[in-house]
C-alpha cells in the first residue's frame, strides 16, 4: 500500500482535476478497493469498482480532506455501491452457519491478518474472509486490507467505533479456529503473545 504522504500532492492535483493525478490515486487504491468488494459483492466486484471511480471522479472537486479522509471516503462510496448492487440483483451475502465463534472461544487467537493475508495466496484469503459473518468481513478487509483506522472503519460502515473493534476481533477469531487455517499451519497456535499482535490498534 503507497504511504499517505506519497498520495497527497496526487489527491491535490485530482481535486485539481488533473487526470494524471488521479490516475496515480486509481492505480495506488484500486487493488485493495477489488479486494473489498470481492468479498461484499462478489463476482461483481469489477463492475462494482469501475462505479465507485466513476463517482469518486465526478465528486472529487467537492471532496475537502487529506488522504486518510479520501480513503475512507472512496471506501464508502465502495460500500454503497456494493450495497446498492446486492439490492439491485436480489442479492445477500450468505454467512457461514459452522459454530466457528465456539471453537473461536477455545482456540488461541494468532496474528491471522498476517497470516492470511501474506503468507497465504490472495484469492484463498479472500475466499475465507468472504465466510465471515458480513459485518465482520467488512471490519477485517477494512481494517487488515485497506489499512483504515478504527475511526474511518466506523465512519464506512455507519458503526460505532467500539463496534468495530469487535467486529474485527471477532472475524479475526473465526479466521483463526478455521479448519482451513489450522490446517495450513498446521494447528500451531502462538498463545498470549499473537493475541495481543492481532488485537493491537484495534
């Protein structure tokens, strides 16, 4: 993910209305927007992403806001999209019905976004954050994959911050007693020490 300080002389251009500004913005954000929508709306994603640009494009002049705004912004653009899209095609997110949060509740919670995320191949990643109860799913992509604060996670998803921590833990707890996980890794769990790694900044 480019750094903030890096983006912000391309976000000022791209209010500017400078093309090659925003393209900088699109190339930078859009890899983690496909990434989100993958798992709100699916196959649908790309259709989703080229929607959420074209709006971001046609409202950026208005925009008034550094970098982590933008982000969250362009996110929430994103998730209305998406929600709009589910509407539009009858759609819901199936939740899985495993009793994941039970053995959650027994198993050591590791650092599963790293895990997850960059150990492991993308789509497979994805595939098992898409599993997540929605609300949790949309906390950990936001957070883990997008890199949003706390407080733009809430902002995004209308939630109270409070909310939003534990959404994300508790996503990154069903990630963590996934079968699929544990056979990955083999079932080895690192104890207090990865809980405290997953759960820090939350």
């Amino acid at each position: 993910m480019v750094a903030d300080d890096d983006l912000a002389e391309s976000l000022k251009l791209a209010i500017a209305g400078d093309e090659a500004g925003f393209a900088v913005l699109w190339r930078s954000l859009q890899p983690a927007i496909l990434r989100y929508l993958r798992v709100v709306v699916g196959g649908a994603a790309e259709d989703v992403a080229s929607e959420t640009w074209l709006q971001a494009a046609r409202d950026l002049r208005g925009f008034d806001g550094g970098v982590p705004a933008f982000r969250a912004w362009l996110f929430r653009i994103a998730r209305h999209r998406g929600i709009d899209e589910l509407r539009r095609t009858g759609r819901r997110r199936e939740e899985s019905t495993d009793s994941l949060e039970e053995r959650a509740a027994r198993s050591p919670v590791r650092d599963v976004a790293a895990e997850v995320l960059e150990e492991m191949d993308t789509a497979w990643a994805l595939e098992l954050i898409a599993t997540l109860p929605q609300h949790q799913a949309e906390a950990v992509m936001l957070r883990v994959v997008a890199g949003l604060d706390v407080a733009s996670t809430a902002q995004v998803l209308g939630r109270r911050a409070g909310a939003v921590r534990v959404a994300t833990m508790r996503g990154l707890r069903r990630l963590a007693a996934d079968p699929r996980v544990r056979a990955r890794d083999g079932g080895v769990g690192s104890g207090d020490a990865a809980a405290a790694s997953a759960s820090e900044g939350m």
